[in-house]
C-alpha cells in the first residue's frame, strides 16, 4: 500500500482565486479488489474483454478508467481547478462482507487515509465501517477518526438491505455526534433494485430513491432531533426528498401521519441536512440552493462516474453572488470538514463511548 506522491501543478477553473473542494469523489482499492475477485458470489469482481466489474446481487457495475488510480485523480482533479478532494471508497461496503467485513472496514480506511497522507494538500478522506458488528464499526471509527485522522464517516443509505434509523445502529450514530464529525449518507445497492433494473435505470433512479427513503427515515425516526449537533451531509441534493418534502409536512401537520417522534415540520429538519451538488442540471441545483441556502450547498462531482466539468458547469451557470458560489465550491467544505486543518491524526481526540 503505497500510492505514490504527485508534483503536479493546479490551477483553478472558473472564477480566478476560487477554492474548490470536491466532496464526493471515489477510488477502488487494489487489495480489495483483488480480494474480490477471489469470491464466486457477490459481491466479487471479474474480468471479460479487457474491462473490469464488480458484482452485488443482480447489479454489476463496469469499472472506469482511472478507477483505482491515485494519478488519474490527481491529473482530473488539474484539469478540471479541483482544489481538494474528499475521498472515499465506493460500493460495496465492508457491510455486505459478513465476518470479513471488520478486516475488510481496516484495508478500505487504511488505503484511503494513506492517500490523504501522502498528498496532504489534495485529499481529505472518509471513513466505512462493517455495521453488521457494531462493537467492531465503533472500534473502527475510533481508529479512524484518532489515529488516522479521517474527515468524516460514509454511512451507506442501507445496511444490506437495513435502514440506518434502526435501533441497533443509534449507538453508532451517537457517536459521530459525539466526536464531531460529518456523517455523509451514499446510496447504496437499492432496496428498490428490482423496480428500477429495467431499463438500467438502477443507477440513475434506484440509489436515489434509496437515499430519498434513508434520509426520510431518519428525519421521521427523530434522529436529527435527538442529535441537534449531528452534521449530515446527503449526496445528490438529497435525492427526491426536498422536492417531495411538502407531502411529508402535509402528512404530518393536517394527517396527523407519522410524526410522533418529532416536534417540528419534516422540512425544518431537513434545512439542517447539508446536500452536495452531484448533479449535472443547474435547475435542481438552484431548488436545493432556494430550499437549504448557500451555506449547506456542497460542490460535488462522483467522479470518476461523473464528468467534474458537468457539475462545474452546472454550478457557474446558476450565475449565484460570488460570495455564494465561493462558498458551494469550497468555503463549506473547508468549514464542515476542517479539510485546511492538520490531518495526520489527532485531528478529533477521545474514543468512541457509549
């Protein structure tokens, strides 16, 4: 494990002088991948005609160009005036290994923060967790978060086919309130897949859908309303769920459906979610910069899925107050993330308590 060092220059697209952070950018891990391709049932990995795939349940994805590579991210991150990377790695998750999914949590978080460690200027990182054993996923974000010096937690929009709002994942979300960090909710392999396989529209409807059903949960769980400091960051502008968020305030308020577990309007809960920008139509950017304002909008690209310049291009096309756009492209991020703060562990001290 030894990704290896760039001196490449950057310069920034757009507005001259703009800092800008791309918070949802993704890599594959080499050893995992390996090890993946050593497994006969999904999730695993394979090769036919040159390409590369990985496999969980019935959906199999095709690996990109550059997928694995530190370089490429970097020469991309050039191209395109992308300041600092948050990285993560992408699904699957150390949730769908069973036993090797502690082991798996450890190879994933330690590839990903040596990144942020060998280019301390470029990357920031994101920690994953095996929520099947929750003393080992609060072991592992201890580790993590203290010794590895990681940003902030992905937690996948389901656990195997598990909502987060469950009971037995609230001693894990307390504590990343507890330690302070963003806790950024990625789609996962859908509980939809089924209605959204046809057509291949798993990928373009079925994660957000599944994000949509995530988030919604936890805010109707009163998950946000126990943990005030909890700092949730939702991808993609939240799903469908700030465009659909009016019939949940309705169900509640005249209905009287749902709400037992929270004192305000679903939407007031939501205003407090941060949603990236992953998304190449400036229209729905500019509804989630109307519904959550300037200062919980984050610039985002899910590369290498995503061409970075779609959404660059999406973002300047809104032509938003510079102040704001300073913002939405790295001002956020460097204040939600402490992405200009030392990061070589230490960065958030104390073990993770329940």
């Amino acid at each position: 494990m030894n990704p290896t060092t760039s001196k490449t220059s950057h310069v920034a697209d757009g507005r001259s002088g703009t800092f800008c952070v791309d918070c949802q950018s993704h890599i594959y891990i080499p050893e995992v991948l390996a090890f993946l391709e050593k497994r006969n049932s999904p999730p695993r990995a394979y090769r036919r005609n040159g390409e590369r795939y990985v496999q969980v349940g019935d959906w199999t994805l095709k690996l990109r160009p550059g997928h694995t590579s530190v370089q490429a991210k970097l020469a991309m991150m050039d191209r395109h005036g992308i300041d600092v990377t948050l990285l993560s790695t992408n699904f699957p998750g150390p949730e769908l290994f069973g036993a090797d999914g502690p082991a798996i949590a450890r190879m994933m978080n330690d590839y990903v923060a040596e990144i942020a460690r060998s280019h301390p200027q470029r990357f920031a990182s994101l920690a994953v967790l095996p929520t099947q054993n929750l003393e080992e996923s609060l072991k592992e974000l201890d580790r993590a978060v203290c010794e590895l010096g990681m940003q902030g937690l992905l937690l996948f929009s389901n656990q195997n086919g598990r909502f987060n709002d469950e009971p037995e994942f609230r001693p894990l979300i307390r504590c990343v309130e507890q330690l302070g960090i963003p806790l950024v909710l990625h789609p996962a392999h859908p509980v939809c897949f089924e209605a959204t396989r046809g057509y291949e529209m798993t990928g373009g409807l079925g994660w957000m859908f599944d994000s949509t059903i995530a988030l919604a949960r936890m805010i109707m769980a009163g998950i946000l309303e126990e943990h005030p400091a909890l700092r949730l960051v939702c991808p993609h502008l939240g799903g469908t769920l700030p465009y659909l968020i009016g019939r949940l305030d309705h169900q509640v308020a005249v209905r009287g459906r749902g709400g037992e577990a929270i004192t305000r309007l679903p939407s007031e809960y939501l205003r407090t979610v941060y949603l990236d920008t992953a998304s190449v139509l400036a229209l729905t950017i500019r509804y989630a910069y109307d519904f959550v304002g300037p200062d919980r909008l984050l610039f985002a690209t899910d590369h290498p899925w995503v061409d970075p310049q779609l959404t660059r291009n999406a973002v300047q096309d809104l032509e938003l107050p510079e102040a704001d756009e300073s913002k939405i492209l790295g001002g956020n991020a460097k204040r939600l993330f402490g992405i200009d703060s030392q990061r070589s562990g230490g960065l958030l001290q104390g073990p993770c308590q329940e």
